[in-house]
C-alpha cells in the first residue's frame, strides 16, 4: 500500500475544500475564459494544472524545500511571476484600448493558440511560490513514514489535489466562457479584454505584495 487510508480520506476533504476556494488559478481561468471563450478558459486550466504537476514532482524530489528554504530564491521567482503577471494584464488593456475607438468586440478564442494560453496557464502557476510553499506545509501532514518511499507519496498527494483542482477550473472556465459569450451578444464584449486586463494586474499585485510565510 503506498498511501495511507486513513490520512488519505482527511487529505480529500481537505484538499476538497482547497480547491473550491477562489484563487489566484480560479482568477487566472475566469479571465482566459471572458477574453478566449470557453476554449481558452480550459487551456489555462490544463496549463495551471500541468504546473501544479511540477510542483508536486518537485516536492517530491526536495527541489521546492530549496527554494522555499532560500529568501533570495523565493523573492525572485515571487518579482518574476508578478511581472509576467503584469506583462499579460498590459497585453490584454492595450488590446482594450485599441478596440475601445473602433467599437468591435475583444478578440475571440480562435484569434489566441491553445497552446499559447496553456503555457501562460502553466507560467503563471510555476512561478508562483506559494504553490511551493503549499505543497511543502500540507503534504508532508499526510505522509505515513511507516508505509516508506516518501517522496512517492507525496507527489501521489499532490496528484489528487491537482486532479481535484483541475475539474474544478474546468468547470469554472466553461462558466466564464458561456458569460463571455453572452457579455459579446450584448455589444459590450469589447471590453472583456479590459476586465481580464484588471484581473491580471490584480493577480500581479497580491503576488508581489505577499511575503514568504515566515515574514
């Protein structure tokens, strides 16, 4: 047996319940959504998911204790990912504003790759921290040393909370996608591109505004 029953049923409700609460990835997915449609909303879910993944095989491997353990390590992945953060929040209000005196409607899904949207998705959630500092302060909670192969058990653990995780987004995204279709039927759709903007830098600003845990 390689995860305990016991610990591993708290971990579910635990983890359930984690996953439904309203996030940065949620806020990430819902802006993808409004400005791509349900398409794009479920790329980002995929990539955000893709990127919890490697948090968990990097827990597991002790990669994310080195970071987190580093306050120059985690300041800079921290500054990095509330950049690039920004850099989409400018990308999506410039693209507001050029449409804002022609009176069409922000761009659809199709005019953005899938797989554009899922690497941002999946940017977005590696270089945020606090998924590492997550994975380090819950999982190991929920490992039996008795049962042996650690490592294995925790990235299993953050395997369930990612699949948790992502059916949630999924369902969020195709959520944002349906009301960004009706948001375009009303003739106003030429400013999701100028919400999600907003949506962008506000996840770039409680990014860079949040600390390391023990600050």
């Amino acid at each position: 047996m390689v995860l305990d029953p016991s610990l591993t049923a708290a971990y579910i409700v635990l983890a359930a319940a984690l996953a439904l609460s309203p996030g940065p990835d949620v806020m990430f997915v819902i802006a993808s959504g409004m400005r791509h449609k349900a398409g794009g909303a479920i790329a980002a879910a995929l990539g955000i998911g893709a990127g919890s993944l490697f948090h968990a095989a990097a827990a597991a491997v002790g990669v994310s204790a080195v970071i987190a353990a580093s306050p120059l390590a985690f300041d800079a992945m921290r500054i990095v990912g509330a950049l690039y953060l920004a850099w989409l929040g400018i990308q999506a209000i410039r693209a507001f504003m050029s449409n804002t005196g022609s009176g069409q409607a922000a761009p659809q899904a199709g005019d953005v790759s899938a797989g554009s949207v899922f690497l941002r998705g999946f940017l977005t959630n590696l270089l945020n921290p606090k998924v590492i500092v997550f994975y380090l302060a819950l999982l190991p909670q929920f490992v039996n040393v008795d049962l042996g192969n650690v490592g294995l058990q925790v990235f299993l653990l953050g395997c369930i909370h990612n699949v948790m995780g992502l059916s949630f987004l999924v369902i969020v995204g195709l959520a944002a996608g349906k009301a960004s279709a009706w948001i375009a039927r009303t003739g106003i759709g030429r400013w999701l591109d100028g919400i999600a903007g907003l949506f962008f830098l506000g996840l770039a600003a409680r990014l860079a505004l949040t600390g390391r845990p023990s600050d």
